[in-house]
C-alpha cells in the first residue's frame, strides 16, 4: 500500500512539473511573439564585436524589448548567439522580440542615401559627405575634378567616406569607357579624357537637360573649325579653382586674363575637367546633336539662343542684355 501510494505521489509531481513546464513554454512563446514596449521607432546601433548581452540591453534600454533577458532567451533557444551582425536597425513601434532577432540576424540594416549633384567640383563633394554623420573616417585629399561620378549613392552605417569616393571613382571610369564605346563617329576627340573635359563644360553651361546635346553640338562645331571655345565656365575655374565660383560677373579683364583653362585664351581644350560632369553631359558629348550652330547665350528663360552666324549671335546678345537691362530697372523699381 505505501508503495502504491509512493508511486501515486511521484506520477502526480511528474504531471505538475509537465503542466508547469508547458504553462512556462506557452507563455515564453507568447512573450516573445507579441507585440513589444516600443511606442515609435527607433534607431539601435550594434557596434562589430558586441556580445549578445550587450545588445539585449541595448535593445531593452532603448525600449524595443521589454526585458533583455528575453532577448537573450530566445537567441539561445534558436541557436543564434553567433549569428547576430552588426549594423544600423530601425526599429517599428510594437516590434515583437522575435521579430527583432529576426531583423539582427538577417542584417536588415538602415540604408542611407547621399546625392552628389552633376557639375559640383570636389571641395563641394568634400563638404556633402562631410555632413553625412553616418560615414566615418576622412574624404581623401587631392581628389582630382572629373574623377567621380554624380549620383544618388546608397550607404550603410559605418561605411567610410574614402570607400564610397573610391566607389564614385569606380563608378565614374565604367561610364566614361560605355559611352565612350558607343560614340558618334569622327568626333574631334582623342581620348575619353579629352571627352570628359568637354563634359565639363557642358555641364557647366546649361542645366537644362533638353539643350546638352545642342550646347555640346556648338563646342563640337567649333573644334573642328579651329576656333577657341570661349566659354565663361572656364575662365570662372581658371579664376576659382577650388571652388569653381566667382561670386561676381566676369569682366572684360577677367576674359582676358590668362590662365591654362581661359578658353577665351588658349586654343583646343583645357588641360583637365573644369568640375564632375554627370553622365548625361558625358553622353551628349559622345553623341551631340547634329547641327551646323556655334554660338549660344542666355535668353532669359533658363535656356539659351543658338545661332550659325556671328551676325545671329551678336542679335541673340543684344536681346538678352536688353533683358538683363530691363530686370535691373524692375528690381531698382
């Protein structure tokens, strides 16, 4: 009898300990796949070589997770200590534990986007990716105009800024050499250098995305004529090289004034980029527009005039200084 009883004793204990254990299994199950603490979303950094008990409280200061320990729990469980990365994570409001682990694992990390406008020199790309707070380390010195390539660059935390150059670089020499290979035939060009110079000043000269095949037709014209370009972006650059601006408008002395890249001055093309030509400059260069025009101004419109003969031009430059004339007396006004 007392062993029956005995045995009764420890087959109950073992049913309490089971009912136990399966009450704690459903509620872990439940705590780490319902919704969580956080209210709005948030930002954690989980820095390389972090251990898994630094970013479970990371995650629980931050609010994402309600108790670390959970945290811990649950990548033990699944056996993926190892396997959490390290990276930038938004998190939504409500993310669940599980959900979280999920995200850390998979390395769905921020992605950040930098864009570098056509036309800017390298001071300007210089200071861009200095504000991006993301990027670490120093921009490369002495990055030469023309070597990169202004796009919309995407970007992880952590990422350094003499990678993503090294990546605009890249990016900049596969354009060059494609277009280059699908370019109109006899070109007064020598070399995609020579045609990223006269990109340059493309793009310099309009930003208007219908004329850069006409504004390049003109350059292109004229250099098989023999005749100097003359084009006031240049003698800006000769001026103001680190910057490209001059903060005033040319003057007749400034037209005058000698220096390797004053296209009123020199013959030909200027020894190097005048800035960083984006690719549709680059294309319209390689592929101008067909046209017998070698002569353009401003019109008033954001656009310019074109002309074949000087007598059209020097019309087309009448009008626009009767425009310039009539905003001066409207502003005085």
């Amino acid at each position: 009898m007392i062993r029956a009883r005995l045995a009764i004793a420890i087959v109950v204990l073992f049913l309490v300990a089971g009912v136990g254990a399966g009450a704690s299994y459903i509620w872990f199950t439940s705590a780490v796949t319902s919704p969580g603490p956080l209210q709005s979303p948030a930002v954690v950094i989980v820095a390389p070589g972090e251990g898994l008990s630094a970013i479970a409280q990371s995650l629980a200061t931050t609010g994402v997770v309600e108790r670390a320990w959970l945290f811990e729990l649950e990548a033990r469980r699944t056996s993926q200590t190892r396997a959490l990365k390290p990276g930038e994570y938004q998190f939504e409001a409500g993310v669940s534990v599980a959900e979280t682990l999920k995200k850390i694992v998979e390395r769905d990390v921020v992605v950040h986007f930098v864009t570098v406008p056509e036309g800017v020199v390298s001071s300007e790309i210089s200071r861009i990716l200095n504000a991006e707070d993301s990027l670490t380390g120093e921009v490369p010195p002495a990055i030469e105009d023309g070597a990169l390539l202004p796009e919309t660059y995407s970007y992880e935390w952590g990422d350094t800024r003499a990678d993503l150059i090294e990546r605009m670089r890249a990016a900049r020499t596969e354009a060059l050499q494609q277009l280059w290979d699908a370019r109109a035939p006899d070109l007064p060009l020598s070399s995609p250098e020579e045609a990223l110079v006269l990109a340059s000043i493309v793009e310099k000269e309009t930003g208007v995305d219908a004329e850069r095949r006409r504004v390049a037709a003109v350059f292109i014209n004229r250099l098989r004529r023999g005749m100097r370009l003359q084009s006031d972006p240049t003698v800006i650059y000769g001026l103001e090289p680190e910057s490209g601006k001059l903060g005033r408008p040319l003057s007749r002395a400034d037209l005058a004034h000698a220096t390797p890249y004053n296209t009123y001055v020199i013959d030909g093309l200027p020894p190097s980029p005048i800035c960083h030509p984006g690719r549709e400059a680059i294309a319209a260069v390689l592929n101008p527009l067909e046209s017998q025009e070698l002569y353009f101004v401003a019109d008033g419109s954001g656009g310019h005039a074109f002309a074949r003969t000087l007598r059209e031009h020097n019309q087309n430059v009448a009008n626009w200084r009767r425009f310039q004339r009539a905003q001066r007396n409207s502003n005085a006004d």
